[in-house]
C-alpha cells in the first residue's frame, strides 16, 4: 500500500497549517510573581525589546508581542507564521493590585495555548506561587514552569567558556529543581513539566522553548510542531543572523 502524499495534497494540507496559524497564530503566556524576569526571558527568547528594571515592576498590562519566524519542519518548512507572545503583569508586587491582575489573568490566558509560568532560582520561598496557582486552577493543564537567573546560583562558578554551570552549581539547580516540584505538584495535582534556564546567559533556551512547544494542546499540536529545532538565533533580524551565524 503507498501512503505517499501526492504534490496535490501536500499543498492542501500546506495550505491547511497557514490557513490556521493565520487565523490563530500559536499564542504563549508568559506569567509568575513579580521580578522573576518575564520581560528579560522574552528579550533571550524572542529578541523582543520589553522594559526590564532591576529595582521596579515594568509590565502594569497584558502585552501582546506579535512575532515573526518560519517553521523548522513538516508540510509548511520554511513559510513564514506569526507566534503570538503575552507578557502578562506580575503578580504580588502589590496586594491592592492583585485582584485587578488576577481578573486580567482569568480574562487573557484563556487564549494561550499554552502558559509558562516562571519562577526565580535565587529565591526559596514560593508560597506566593503556590496562592496563585490556587486561584487560577482552570488554568494548569497549560501551564509548563520555567526557573530562571539559575547563574545567580550558589556558588557562583559560572564555565564562562562554554556557558554552562559548573558541577557544584548544577548539583544545586538539580536540588532546586527537585524542591520546587515537589512543592508545585503539591498544588497542581499532577505531575509537572520544568526546565531551569538563564534568560541573561542565554543558558537552556533552546530547552524552555522546547519544553513550551511539547506541551501544547493535542488539538493545536500539529501547529507547534513545525516550530521544533528552535535556536534563539532565529528571532534575529535577518542581517545580522547572516553576520554572525554565516554558514
């Protein structure tokens, strides 16, 4: 029996994947308590231009960063898509901001298709994620966890050469890792996908995007699908992707 597509039908169902992510284009949240580093993952990420403050909370809104890059693989490799972005406000910056942007949460993360929610390694304390977590439960089929600023580690041995940690300091993300599952799935109910990553060393990213790609819906999974082999180099403006990733 020949299961070959015909060039017909491979178009057809070209056609399908753009018709689709065109009229809704694979849509990712980006959330988690205040000054975890939302804005600065999705700088690493997607090369966008966000405000970042080291000292006060920059998003006081829902964003949406419309993104441009081709599909790495399948039917549709190489056409162009949209990607769309939600940068969303942080939670527990103030109490009297809190039901306002829990409100906005509840309204805007029903488009996501999927929800990173991220967390910071530097800080043990995730009470605060796990009150939010409570309020927003019809979320968490979505959600995958992030740990960013994993080089603010202890200790601090950084292999500059090859951008990786050294062994006591990934020894100390394992643990890290392995405590905030523990207390997430507490909440959540159910095993829970997490990747740790430095969104200033630009350390993981291919992994977190992975990790955001893998746990999409199964009914939109065959959009995302094409979006796998990312390197952040992609979401470079063309010129300078050419200049410094000549082949």
């Amino acid at each position: 029996m020949n299961n070959k597509l015909t060039a017909e039908e491979i178009e057809k169902l070209r056609q399908e994947i753009l018709k689709e992510v065109n009229t809704k284009p694979p849509t990712i949240g980006v959330i988690g308590v205040s000054g975890v580093g939302k804005s600065s993952t999705l700088n690493s990420l997607f090369k966008t231009n966000l405000a970042t403050s080291d000292t006060v909370a920059c998003t006081k809104e829902f964003r949406r960063e419309p993104l441009k890059l081709e599909f790495q693989q399948g039917y549709a490799k190489k056409e162009k898509v949209s990607l769309v972005v939600i940068d969303a406000p942080g939670l527990g910056e103030d109490i009297f901001k809190d039901p306002e942007y829990l409100e906005m949460y509840k309204k805007n993360l029903v488009e996501c298709d999927v929800i990173l929610w991220i967390m910071t390694g530097r800080n043990r304390a995730i009470a605060l994620d796990q009150i939010y977590l409570q309020q927003l439960t019809d979320f968490h089929p979505k959600i995958v966890f992030g740990i960013n600023q994993v080089e603010l580690i202890e200790p601090l041995h950084w292999n500059e050469k090859i951008n990786v940690p050294k062994e006591q300091q990934l020894k100390n993300i394992e643990i890290i890792e392995a405590d905030r599952k523990e207390k997430i799935e507490k909440i959540i109910k159910t095993e829970i996908k997490l990747c740790s990553y430095s969104a200033k060393k630009k350390y993981n990213l291919e992994e977190l995007f992975g990790l955001i790609i893998d746990n999409c819906p199964p009914n939109r999974k065959w959009v995302f699908d094409g979006l796998k082999n990312f390197h952040y180099a992609d979401f470079l403006p063309e010129e300078i992707r050419n200049q410094f990733f000549k082949k």
